[in-house]
C-alpha cells in the first residue's frame, strides 16, 4: 500500500512548513488521478504516520482532480471521465495533461499560546 509512503512524505513537508511551537489542525493536498490514492487506505495512512506527533489528530483532506486529456490524432481536450479512456474518435493513447499531481495546498495551524508578562 503506497498510501503510507506518501504519508510519511507529507508529514515531512508539513513539519518543514510549521511554524515553530505551532499544531496543525487540517492538510489540504491536491492528488491526480494517476497516483491511484484510495481515500481510505490514504485517511488511515495518516492517522497512523502522525499518531503520537505533535500534529496527531490533524485532518487530511484530498482534493483529488479530474483526468485531463488531450488526443494526438484529433485534438479533443476533455476533462473528466475514467482514468482509463479512449477518445471518441477511437484513439486508444490521448495525452495526458495533468493527473500524476501530488501538492501541498494548506494547512491550518493554531499559533501556539503566549503569555503576557506584563500583564498584571
């Protein structure tokens, strides 16, 4: 399962991107359909890989995208559909646009709490 790999991954360039002393509470990621991510092997992936860090109960949320294609022999640009899919005018091999995406889109953090010294 490569939900996991991908997850420890992520968590890398959550920790890299977090502020210090800061919790992240949500992860938006972009994924296209080529790195065949399953939500729930991926939702169980993360909750395993940050379980007991500082981000443990962060939510991860998929944005996952449309194929988008384009056919060489006719030039139909269409978005959507199965990953796997012939053109209409029967071509067998469209090109791929985009799909194998793989983004760190946003993350919310709580700052961490500070205390006023001269409060009084």
């Amino acid at each position: 399962m490569h939900e996991f790999s991908i997850a420890e991954a992520l968590l890398s360039q959550v920790e890299a991107h977090t502020p210090a002393g800061c919790v992240v509470r949500s992860v938006v990621v972009r994924v296209g359909p080529l790195q065949m991510i399953e939500q729930d092997a991926m939702a169980m992936a993360w909750n395993a890989i940050t379980s007991g860090t500082r981000h443990d109960g962060a939510e991860l949320e998929l944005d996952v995208r449309p194929p988008h294609r384009v056919c060489p022999d006719c030039g139909r640009d269409w978005t959507g559909g199965e990953t796997i899919e012939p053109c209409t005018c029967g071509c067998v091999r469209p090109k791929w646009i985009d799909g194998d995406e793989l983004t760190l889109m946003s993350m919310r953090v709580d700052e961490p709490q500070t205390t006023d010294a001269t409060a009084g």
